[in-house]
C-alpha cells in the first residue's frame, strides 16, 4: 500500500513479489510478515536481490523465531564480494514477542552479519511514527501469526482547482507542505515552491497557513487492517474484530466455502461467511477478500457471495 503523502510504501507479506515492478518495490520502507509459511515469506529473495547495491533500508517485523528464519535465509548466500559495494543496503529487523520486541540490525557491507540487537516491551504497538501507528495481534494459525492495523494521523487532500486559482503547479512541494502541516508548523512559516514553466524554472514563496486553509483539506486518516491465516475460535474471533474495528478498508482471508467448514478448521482458515460475520462485527467499512483455496479456482464469485452475504447481513 502506499503513502498518499509520501514517496513511501509499506507491505503486508512477503507472497510473490515477481508482478511487482522494481520501482514499486524500491519505496518499501516497511514489511509486515504475519507469518513465515512459503507462500507469505517466499518474496524475500526477490526484495533482497532487487535492494542490492542501493543505499536504502527496509524494516521487518514478523512473529516468535522471525529472527531466525530471516537470518538462515541471508546465510543461504555467499557475500565475500558485498564490503566492495559502493551503496549499503541494511536491513532493520524485529521479531514481535508476546510482550517484547527484539530488533536486530543486518548491513550489506557487514554480509549481513547481526548486530546492534535491541529489547523493548510490546504493548500492541509495532510502530509509532509521526504519520502512522501500526498495531499488530497475535492469531493462532497452529503457530503465531500476526494481524495489523494501520493508521494515518491525518489525511490531507490536495484541492488542484485551488492550487490553478493560485497559479501554482502541482508537484514535489506538495510533500513538504503535507510534512510541515501534519507537524503543525505555524502559518506564518514561508513555503518556497519551485518549477519549470514554459520560459524557464519559476518561484514563489506562499505563506503556510494560506496553502493550509485554502487549498488542503484535512480530514481524519485512513484505518486499514490485515488478517490472514486464522481459525475462527472465540480468541481469535475476539482479536479480528478488536485490531479490525472500525476500518475504513479491511483485507481478510476468505479461504474456505461454507461447506468445507470442516476443512477450515482443520487447517486453521477462516471460511468466506466466518471472514464476512468477523468484518460486520468489527464495523469494517470494505472488505477486500484474499488467499483462497486452489480448489476454488474459477469460483470465486462463491467465496465473495457469501462472505458479502455474511458481511452485509444487518443492513438489509
């Protein structure tokens, strides 16, 4: 998903990276694993081979052993070559505990050897960044597994017919004064806004609180949730509706039919109604569904019609 306000994205999982193109994948500065399972974990080679030799940093977060399993994954390679490498590419890694966040740090130069570890309590809250907060939950899926809530402390909206009544173009400096709204600068600060127009480059410096009241609306940030990999037990259930409430959009698994409820439980999946039951009680806005069973395949307008059916319940 990626920041509206900032040339930044953030991922859930580690799937398949292979659709995504490079310049995609190169403003990730946040992954979110809920679990190490092949098809949530399996992209990591692909993020790493694409991060190579480029100045950057990812953090990582992911359930009890994470450490372990991303460290085995970087001592599979041979990095005799990497200390030459004019950029560094580092690696910030937590391992979510019940109660404790453990933080290891992994550089390129270093062939990713451990260092620098760090302890702190987890009180439910992953990340507090002066944007967002991301929460996480641990489910049972036979093993821990993560859900997360994402919020934005703020979402502004650029009014463009405002900015052309102006004649101020659109452009780069939008970022700046997102940053410096959202950290409450005040209205007399001068903003500088630059640009090529048609007789060469161009500027002009625009009071902050003018930009602020007449061409940004602010409004409440977006809540977003993720949940996969989880039977639908009364703890688990608590847990959904608790990280998912109130979201403005809610991605959660639907890997089952109804009929195969057997099955669900057996391997630790929700069923399309149990997903769509467990949004409706958390007052989830939009449910995106994902991460259905192999066998539905070229069925999936089942698995959507009685997870909305379930979902939309009580508003009929």
């Amino acid at each position: 998903m990626d920041f509206n306000y900032r040339n930044e994205a953030f991922l859930f999982d580690l799937g398949d990276l292979r659709p995504l193109p490079p310049r995609k994948l190169l403003k990730i500065g946040h992954i979110f694993v809920s679990h190490t399972h092949m098809d949530h974990f399996i992209g990591f080679d692909h993020l790493l081979r694409v991060s190579l030799g480029r100045d950057r940093r990812i953090r990582l977060f992911g359930p009890p052993a994470f450490l372990a399993n991303v460290e085995d994954k970087l001592n599979a390679y041979t990095w005799n070559l990497v200390a030459n490498y004019t950029n560094d590419f580092e690696l910030l890694v937590t391992e979510v505990r019940p109660g404790e966040l453990v933080t290891r740090r992994y550089r390129c130069r270093d062939a990713f050897r451990p260092s620098g570890e760090e302890r702190r309590t987890f009180d439910g809250t992953l990340v507090a960044g002066e944007f967002f907060t991301v929460r996480a939950a641990f489910l049972d899926h036979g093993t821990p597994c993560l859900a997360f809530r994402f919020e934005e402390k703020t979402r502004l909206n650029i009014k463009k017919n405002v900015l052309r009544e102006m004649g101020l173009p659109t452009g780069a400096w939008l970022q700046e004064l997102k940053e410096r709204i959202i950290r409450g600068a005040p209205d007399e600060e001068p903003l500088r806004v630059r640009w090529r127009g048609a007789a060469g480059p161009e500027e002009r410096t625009v009071a902050l609180g003018l930009l602020r009241e007449q061409a940004v609306k602010v409004t409440p940030g977006q809540v977003v949730a993720y949940v996969t990999d989880a039977a639908a037990g009364a703890e688990n259930s608590r847990r959904i509706v608790e990280i998912a409430r109130g979201a403005e959009l809610l991605f959660i698994e639907a890997t089952f039919l109804g009929a195969d409820a057997e099955t669900a439980r057996r391997k630790h999946h929700l069923t399309a109604g149990q997903a769509g039951t467990l949004a409706r009680q958390a007052g989830a806005k939009r449910i995106v569904l994902f991460h259905f069973s192999p066998k539905y395949t070229g069925a999936a307008g089942l698995i959507v019609g009685e997870a909305m059916e379930a979902f939309q319940a009580e508003s009929r």
